[in-house]
C-alpha cells in the first residue's frame, strides 16, 4: 500500500471512530503563543510535551532550522498574524541541537539537485536573476547564534508591537531539554 493510501485509511477511521474529538478547539491559542520551530520529524510530539502544551495552546510555525531569514519573509508574515488576528502575546523561536541546517551547505545542496534532475540551465537562470542560491542554501554554524538572528529579526520589526515578549531557546532533540538563548521577559522594550 503507498504511503498516501495508508493514511487516507487511517484518517477514514480516524473521522469514522471520533477520534478528532479530543483535538477539538477554535482557532485563538489558549496561551497566546506563537512558536517558531525547526520542521525536523524529532520535534513533531517532543516539542509540545516538553513545553506542556495540548492542542489549541500555541500557534506552530515551522520550517527548515526555526529560522526567519528576511524580515517580509512568509514566517514574519506569519507571526504578525498570529498577533493581529489570534490575539498571540508572546513568542518563542526554538531550535535545536544537531539541527540539520547546522551542516548545510549551498554547494553540496546543488549538487544533490543536479543528481535529482534539476538543469543548470534552471540554476543558472536563478542565480542570473540575482539570487545567490550557496548563501540561500547554507544553514548556521551554531544554533544558539541563529536564534539570536531569528529573534533579533522578529523584535526589530516595524509591525510589530512594543508589548509582544520574543523568546529564543534551544530543544534538545532527543531528551526535550529547553536551554534559554534570549528570555523576552528581561528585554525592556
């Protein structure tokens, strides 16, 4: 059976038995909280257990490394709509240890591209239209500085108001130990 068949089988049950029930919510998190994260599969069930969270407590959003490269980017977007339209006070950006963006590197991603059928015609064109896809397609050399990034990105914001708390932390992937970068709490605005 593909994957897709298994669990479009598994969710016709799921509904079929009620077991959404327990999952039930509105849209406002019940904590005010929006999270960052890295999209790696460890933190799909770590991350909120460790943080005590259940379902409808935070607002989730994540990608590769946790991290907000651009300041008009799709994760700020994000988080200045969880503020403005699900009423979030406050935010954490949590990353972790041996995060696989810490190893990334734009030329070995290239090359793994090319390996997978992607022309350097494709490539050429991109980088002709002044993006530089080896910085694009690095990662960090130490997750406590990317979250410093991330976080320094998010509380210099324009839109984004002086009384929101931004956190950073690092997760370890494998015991859900939370080791504090920046404590929002402790930041005058």
């Amino acid at each position: 059976m593909s994957l897709m068949k298994e669990i479009l089988s598994f969710n016709g049950d799921f509904v079929k038995q009620g077991e959404y029930k327990e999952f039930v919510t509105d849209k406002y998190p019940e904590k005010h909280l929006a999270i960052v994260s890295c999209m790696d599969a460890r933190m799909l069930d770590l991350l909120p257990r460790a943080l005590g969270l259940k379902n409808g407590d935070a607002k989730l959003i994540k990608n590769a490394g946790a991290l907000v490269t651009h300041p008009w980017g799709s994760v700020m977007r994000s988080i200045l709509v969880a503020i403005y339209e699900m009423k979030v006070k406050e935010i954490m950006v949590i990353g972790h240890h041996d995060c696989g963006m810490q190893r990334l590197h734009g030329p070995d991603l290239l090359d793994q591209m090319r390996a997978h059928g992607i022309k350097d015609e494709n490539i050429s064109m991109l980088e002709n239209a002044g993006i530089d896809l080896n910085t694009w397609l690095t990662g960090f050399a130490h997750v406590e500085d990317a979250i410093r990034h991330s976080v320094n990105i998010i509380r210099k914001h324009p839109l984004l108001p002086a009384d929101i708390k931004v956190h950073g932390l690092v997760i370890h992937p494998t015991t859900g130990k939370l080791t504090t970068i920046v404590n929002g709490d402790e930041i005058s605005s």
